[in-house]
C-alpha cells in the first residue's frame, strides 16, 4: 500500500489551521497558497477530512476550512482513514489453492495462512501506532524542531494573500 500525499497535505493542513489561531473559516486558496498548491488539488484532499468530522467547511466568498475538534482528538490514523478509507492493505488471494494444492479439499484450507496472518498482523501493528499519534504530540513535536514555527506561521498568514 502506498500512501498518497493527500494524507501529508491534510495532516499539514489540520496543523496550520491550529497555528493560525483564527476563529473564521480559512479559504482553501490561502491554505494552498502556503504550500504552493493549487487551491482545487488541495480542496480535494481536504473534503474527506470534512466528511470524517475533523474540519468543517462553509461556502461561499468568506468560506473555508476549520478544525471540527481539537488536534488531540486527532490521530494520523483518523486522517489517513479519511483520505485512503478502511480497506487493509494486504488482500490475501489464497494462492495457496491453485497449482500444487489445486485438488486438495476445502477444509484444508480453512485456517489462514501463515503469510495472511503475519500481514494481518503487522498491520494491526501499525494501525495501532497511528491511532496512538495525536496530531496534538506532533504539533508538539515540530514546535519543538522550530520552536517559532507558531509565529512564523502566523505572521505569514497575516500577510494579505489570496
């Protein structure tokens, strides 16, 4: 499974509008403008986070985006859940049923196998990880990487731009 980057422009979305500290929605123009992106590419990756519950957005000339709950109630799973939805990643095909094992009888094959089960594992694994990293921990953590992120953000959003 690859990632798309939908799931960093979003989570990157969610923090900036946490750093911006503003109560009126943010125009998806002037979120892009931020990365570089255009306005409708970035629209895109933002309406699944509306219909997950985390932003909300409104139309119209003063419309936009902003967050529906604190960044601490916030996971990355939460948002990569509402950019590539809940499908799993590793699709078992039971390979093992063809070839070789093609004549062998169905109960053979009842238990999984134990590649499925690995996979399916691992991928609990790290789903679990992903639900046990706020955004909150990660704001926390990039501020403590540049600790005038929050300013710096801030004062460019404060300039006039789309």
């Amino acid at each position: 499974m690859k990632i798309s980057e939908g799931v960093e422009w979003a989570a990157h979305c969610c923090l900036l509008l946490d750093w911006m500290g503003v109560d009126e929605p943010v125009s998806t123009a002037r979120l892009a403008a931020g990365y570089g992106l255009p306005p409708a590419y970035l629209n895109k990756q933002l309406q699944p986070l509306v219909k997950a519950g985390i932003l909300t957005s409104t139309a119209g000339k003063k419309g936009g985006f902003r967050l529906a709950k604190s960044l601490k109630d916030i996971t990355l799973m939460d948002v990569l859940t509402a950019i590539e939805g809940p499908a799993e990643a590793f699709q078992c095909k039971e390979i093992r049923q063809h070839g070789v094992w093609g004549d062998e009888p169905a109960s053979v094959f009842r238990a999984p196998c134990a590649i499925d089960t690995a996979m399916r594992g691992a991928e609990l694994e790290w789903r679990r990880a992903l639900a046990a990293q706020s955004l909150a921990a990660i704001q926390q953590n990039a501020e403590l990487q540049a600790p005038r992120l929050r300013a710096q953000v801030q004062d460019w959003y404060r300039e006039p731009r789309p």
